[in-house]
C-alpha cells in the first residue's frame, strides 16, 4: 500500500485527500492521503515526516504554506526547477534519496494558459514573495512576462530575496518591487494585464478580505487569479468579476499540480477529469 499525504498548517480547507484519492481509485493502486498538521511552533514536526520517508513509511508527501521554503534544508536533492524557484512543494524517494521538487509553476503556467489569452503587452503584478509567489513569478518569467511584485512593507526584504534569486544580471528578466498600497499601485495599475495573488488572504476561513486595496479601481482589461481556491469565488475574484475582468481562483492549478505530483509518486498519468469530477462531487 502507497501512504501520501500533505503537510502545512492550517489544512481545513484543503481539496488535496478527495483530488489524490479520486486518482488512486481510479487507478486501483491501494493506498491512502493524510493530511499531516504541523503547527509553527511544534519542534521537529517536519523532521519527523522527512525520516518516515526515508524510513519507506510514507511514499510521497506534498508541502503547502508555510513550509515551501523551510522544508529545503530536510531534502537530500532539489530538481533543477525547485532549485531556481527556491520553493518545494513535493517530495518523494529516488535511490534513497529523498528530493523536493516543485510541481506549482508547471500547474499554473498550464491552468493559466486553459483560459487567458496573452495580451502583446504581458505586464504582471504579483501579489505576495513567498513560496507560492516564486512558483508563480519562475513561469511567468519563462513565459516573457515582465514582472511586478506587491508586497507589504514588511515583506520587502523577502520581496528583494526574490529578486535576487532569480538573477537580475539578466537582461532578459523583469521584476520590479512596489509597496501593497493604493497610492504605488495606482501609478502602475495602468500598465497590469495579469494579476496574480499568491497570499492566503481571502481564504477559508477569513473569506470576508482581500489582498487588493479598499477602494482602488482594477486596471482596465487586465486579469485576475488567485491561487486560493476555497472558498470557490474569493472576494478578490468576485470584486473583480463584478469590475467586469476575467477572474478564476486556483482550483485549475491545484488539479494540475496535484497531477503532476501524483505521476512522481506512482509513475502513472491520471486524467484530468478524474480529478476534476472528486471536486465537483
């Protein structure tokens, strides 16, 4: 029997255990999900969960906030994308050897693409410079976006850490650093054709706020995503719906990256709509 599961905190709200064991009965490969609780300040709690894999008792594990860069120093390897992201959020054993990968950039640069078509202009704004974010910002700069990064004043060092990882001595990448105010995002706003919120501000259960400023218009024909997905329309997605732009939440990129993950673990493919039906359900 195959043992995976997902570790962060909190986890309540997670669709992970319906969309994982959708595939593997659909699959008929025998095995279970756990949802692994590890709250901040529980010593050794990840330590824990590393060692039970490479003792072989758990097979694969997924990493969500806050542990998709604290979980680095527990891996043996990172796959060449976790490493220029600086973030994992799946582990399994290869050669008794246990490696961090990160399946989020290829989840959402492919969810994205499923509904956005690119504007000639590809201007982001990127809420947030956590794990998340730097999943998000990687596919985005493969894809030729130009990049703004929004974050709160004491987030901007982090925000900078970002920056740097990601190599500004290149010519051929773009990320800027604004403050998460009204008046900064105003002077740029007009530019923004993509939006993306990689915080955890709108989710279950505190659903009655959003990352974007009280009483800042959205930029005209731009696009909204949020990677939260529960609840299924955040305030950010339905102030934007209601503004008349294009908003989805990220439920497209938790199927997608939920299959990729599960392809590491088992070596199988399971379709899309196999998942798509355990969340529907």
């Amino acid at each position: 029997m195959i043992r995976l599961g997902l570790v962060g905190y909190p986890l309540s709200h997670s669709l992970s255990p319906r969309l994982h064991l959708a595939a593997l009965k659909a699959l008929a490969i025998q095995g279970e999900y756990i949802l692994y609780t590890v709250a901040p300040d529980e010593p050794g709690g990840l330590a824990k969960l590393t060692n039970a894999m490479h003792a072989g008792e758990i097979q694969g594990l997924n990493v969500t906030i806050p542990y998709k860069q604290t979980i680095i120093p527990l891996v043996d390897m990172l796959t060449p994308t976790a490493r220029v992201i600086g973030a994992v959020n799946t582990l399994y054993i290869r050669n008794k050897k246990l490696f961090g990968d990160n399946t989020d950039a290829s989840g959402f640069m492919t969810d994205l693409a499923k509904s956005l078509k690119e504007p000639v202009d590809k201007r982001g704004l990127v809420i947030g410079a956590g794990g998340a974010a730097r999943a998000v910002v990687y596919a985005l700069l493969k894809n030729h976006w130009k990049i703004t990064l929004a974050v709160r004043q004491a987030d901007v060092e982090q925000a900078n850490g970002l920056k740097e990882a990601f190599g500004q001595n290149d010519e051929n990448l773009s990320i800027g650093i604004t403050l998460l105010d009204a008046e900064n995002l105003a002077r740029i706003s007009g530019e923004i054709k993509l939006i993306v919120n990689t915080t955890p501000v709108g989710m279950y259960p505190d659903i009655d706020y959003s990352p974007w400023p009280t009483g800042l218009p959205f930029p005209n024909d731009a696009a909204v995503y949020d990677v939260v997905y529960n609840p299924r329309q955040t305030k950010l997605v339905k102030e934007a719906r209601l503004a008349g732009l294009q908003a989805m939440t990220g439920l497209g990129m938790l199927i997608e990256q939920a299959a990729l993950s599960f392809a590491c673990w088992t070596g199988r493919e399971v379709p899309r709509e196999i998942m798509d039906s355990a969340v529907e359900a």
